[in-house]
C-alpha cells in the first residue's frame, strides 16, 4: 500500500513539473520585419532596429492600438493621432498642436515618417530625444500636451479590460509599464514607411515626370537657383533630409533657440532639424513653427526672405540678398516638382489609419 502510494506522489509531482515548466515557457511573438522599399535598399544604410525592440507582429498591433488611444492621457481625451493625424502624413494642420487643457505649445508637430532611418537617433525640432522610444515617452508627462503621469498611465492599463493580455502576447508579460508602452509605439511608428511617390515611382522607371516637375528637381539641384539639395538630399537620398540641425534664415533674432536651448551653446541658436521633403502636399503649416501656410511661402522665403544672424548657415550662401531670388516659372516649377514628393497611398493605407 505504501508502495502505491509512493508511485502516485512521484506521478503528481512529475505532472505539477511538467505543468510548471510548460507555464514558464516563454511566449515568442511573431517576427515582422520592415518591408524595406527598393529605393531604400539601394541608396541608403539599413533602418536602425534596437536589439532590445525587435520589430514582431504583436508589438506592431499594440503599439497602433495605443497610438490612437487618449487612454494615455490625464483625462482620456488626447491620443497621440489628434497631433499626428495620418491624412497630414502624422503631422498636425494647427500651427500649435492643443494640449488637454487648451494649453499650447510653440511649434508645429513634425511628421511621422521613415523614422527607422533616423540615424543621429535626435529626435523633435530640437534634438531633444534620443531615439523612437524615447520619444514615444516625453508627450504623456509634458504639461503642453496630455499632461499625465507614468504611473497613472500604467495603473490604467493594467486595469483595462484588454491591454494586459495584449501586452503578454506582445512582449510575454501582463506586467505593464513605461518601457513596454513606449517600445510598442515605436515599434508601430517603425513601420510607417512613404516610399511612394510619384518621384519615387520615377525614379523606378514606372511613370513619367511633366516638364514642369522636371525643371522643378533641375531647380532643387541647381546651386545656382535654387540650391535645395544641401540640406534636403536629392534623387540618391530617398529620405529627403540630411537629418542635421540649420539656421535657415528665418530670423534675426531668436525667441526659440531651438538646439541651442538643448546644447547651450550659442552656436546653435535658431538652428532646427531638416524635416523631410516628402508629402508636403499633406502637412503644412511649414517651418518649426508653422509659420508660413503655403508653399509658396516657403519658396518666396528662400527666393527673397532671408535673415541674417550670427549663426546663420554657411549654406544660406545668398543671405545678404534675400535669397536666391528665383524666377515666377522657376518658383512654380519647383513647388510642383516638391509636390511629386507626396505618397497619396501613405496617408490612406489601412495599416496605418484607425480602423
């Protein structure tokens, strides 16, 4: 009797192990790679994908979920879509983008776009960030902006009816907190890729540019007229950003500082990040500050409108002009041709959009 009852300890026991270690197997989320555009492959380095944030399907789902939550916000109200909407390309059509409270901020929101090739890894107007997750995690604690606490998000979605079982799929715990937040949205944020425009699409020999647009990327190129390419990157750069921060002569006198207010030194004042030249159909106001409403502003203010300073960019190389002073064609030409940069399927696909 005692025999039989030793056999059936040992048999519960071996079944409470074998029970205990399939509990402690860990969850493997699906592996998603970037689906990397032809153009990029060809002409620039390889996204910057953190070892500790691989890109997996799971993270993605929970990361866009989150992304058009106001859940991480102080009074539920505010997601991070109202400042980047997807059809302005991620950006925001207010000059200011509103805080929870009405409160507003001083600049206009940079568009979301092509971020896994950010390779300084500064992010915002200013460099202030240093890498997707970091900037994922500023806007929920900034009192401009959803004016939350960590801890009061957290406690949030712990107690959420979904959230805890997405974030065990996602990252193999129900455990939630501000690193696993923050690494989903950037990991969602990875995949939102614009890579095709018409110019893109021209430059893969798929359709053809108009007169107009091709004398307007010879004006982008020319240093002579419009001298574009220094800064925003040409026909080889499909990011259209040389991702470094200038004084483009918007001022004479600074009341943002821009990465001067980061670095402290003078040097920087008045300088800001290069956006990207892609979808400008979609995302004015232009400028750190959204002050020009138009294209055309823009292009008047290189052609005529630039300011000196003491840390004006050599490459503002005409300021003592005004600019480059372009011609009535050359300025219509070249907004048609910045124009063709715009990827009207980025804005409408459903990976993206909240549905």
């Amino acid at each position: 009797m005692k025999t039989w009852k030793f056999y059936i300890s040992i048999f519960f026991i071996s079944s409470n192990i074998a029970c205990s270690n399939k509990d402690e197997t860990p969850y493997i989320p699906t592996p998603s790679p970037l689906n990397i555009p032809e153009l990029f492959e060809n002409n620039i380095l390889a996204p910057i994908i953190p070892v500790n944030n691989p890109q997996t399907t799971e993270g993605v789902l929970l990361g866009k979920k989150l992304f058009f939550d106001p859940i991480l916000s102080q009074d539920n109200s505010l997601a991070c879509a109202d400042c980047h909407a997807a059809e302005n390309a991620f950006s925001d059509s207010n000059r200011f983008s509103e805080g929870i409270d009405g409160s507003l901020g001083n600049r206009n929101s940079m568009p979301l776009f092509n971020l896994a090739w950010n390779y300084d890894e500064k992010f915002f107007w200013d460099g202030n960030t240093f890498s997707l997750e970091h900037q994922a995690f500023v806007p929920v604690t900034d009192p401009a902006e959803m004016k939350s606490t960590w801890n009061q998000v957290e406690q949030k979605l712990q107690q959420h009816q979904e959230y805890p079982k997405l974030f065990q799929q996602a990252f193999g715990t129900s455990i939630i907190d501000s690193t696993l937040v923050t690494k989903a949205i950037a990991q969602f944020e990875r995949t939102l890729i614009s890579s095709n425009s018409k110019f893109d699409k021209y430059l893969l020999g798929e359709v053809e540019l108009s007169p107009q647009e091709l004398n307007g990327f010879n004006v982008f190129m020319d240093e002579t007229r419009g001298d574009c390419f220094h800064c925003h990157g040409s026909d080889k750069n499909p990011l259209w950003t040389d991702q470094i921060f200038h004084n483009n002569g918007l001022d004479e006198t600074f009341s943002d500082l821009g990465l001067g207010l980061i670095t402290g030194d003078p040097a920087d004042n008045g300088k800001f990040k290069s956006p990207s030249l892609r979808n400008l159909a979609f995302t004015a106001p232009y400028m750190h500050d959204g002050r020009f409403t138009t294209l055309e502003e823009v292009i008047n203010h290189y052609s005529k409108g630039l300011k000196n300073s003491s840390t004006i960019d050599p490459l503002m190389k005409k300021v003592a002009q005004g600019g480059v002073s372009l011609t009535a064609q050359d300025k219509a030409d070249l907004k048609a041709f910045l124009l063709a940069l715009s990827d009207y399927e980025f804005i409408s696909n459903p990976a993206f959009n909240n549905q």
